[in-house]
C-alpha cells in the first residue's frame, strides 16, 4: 500500500484526526465503486466527520487556495472540488487550479472523482500523455487490488 504521501503530509498532525480522513476517504472510494453517489458520501461519511472533527467543514468556509499539506486544508479544498463540480476533468482541474499542495489534493480527488465517474470519463488528452507501459501497470495493479476481496 502506497501510504508514504500520507506519512509526509501529515508529520506533526494528531493520530485521530488523520485517521478520520483516511477513512472517509476509502469508504468514499469504496461506496462510488459500488456505484453510489456522491450524495451518499456527502450523508453517509463526509458529514459524520465534520460532526466528529469541526475542523473538515467545508461548506461554509471560503474556497481553500493554495492548501497546504495540512491534512485538513487539503481535505477540504477535496471536498469543495469533488462536490461541486460533476465530472472527472472539472473536479482536477478545480483542485489543481488552487495551487500549493497541488499533487496531494490532485491526487486524491483524482483518486475519488475517478472511482465516481469511472476510467472512461478521463479525458483521452490526458490518456495519451501517460507511458503506456506504466499505464498498463497501475490498471494491473488496480485489477490484481479488486481481486483480493
């Protein structure tokens, strides 16, 4: 499990509140790979959280820009792309656009806009640009995941 972005992101942060994101966040994926919506999420886990941890509120704060690696500035600055915007290229480009940490909330938004809107909504530009033999790997890797269950 690839957990290193996660190590370094959050160094110094409370063990409680970096677990409560991650697991938002994989049931997130979990729920949109079965096919749920992102309403469901919103319900289901994203609003237990902010309940539990104030600090994940992302609603009626500002939009972050330019979030830090703190882990919620970066969870919320996902959570404000993710959730309003309705498509896989509107939600990264969003992100991404904000600056600062722009790798991490990329990549995490990518990772539940993708498991949302599914591989065939990635924009064939971007398809194209990826190697084509590490393209197949992480399919690979992703396929050999879903196995294990």
């Amino acid at each position: 499990m690839r957990v290193l972005p996660i190590a370094l992101a959050t160094i110094g942060q409370t063990e409680e509140v970096v677990r409560a994101a991650c697991k938002c966040l994989l049931f997130m994926v979990q729920d949109a790979l079965r096919e749920k919506d992102n309403n469901y999420s919103l319900n289901q886990h994203v609003h237990p959280l902010a309940a539990k941890h104030p600090e994940f509120k992302f609603r009626a704060i500002k939009p972050i820009s330019n979030p830090s690696g703190y882990v919620v500035a970066t969870v919320q600055a996902v959570f404000q792309s993710f959730f309003d915007t309705d498509d896989f290229a509107r939600c990264l480009i969003d992100v991404v656009n904000r600056g600062g940490d722009a790798e991490t909330t990329g990549a995490i938004a990518g990772m539940l806009a993708g498991a949302l809107y599914g591989l065939d909504t990635i924009p064939d530009l971007w398809l194209k640009i990826l190697d084509t033999d590490i393209a197949h790997q992480c399919s690979q890797q992703a396929m050999e995941l879903m196995l294990l269950n």
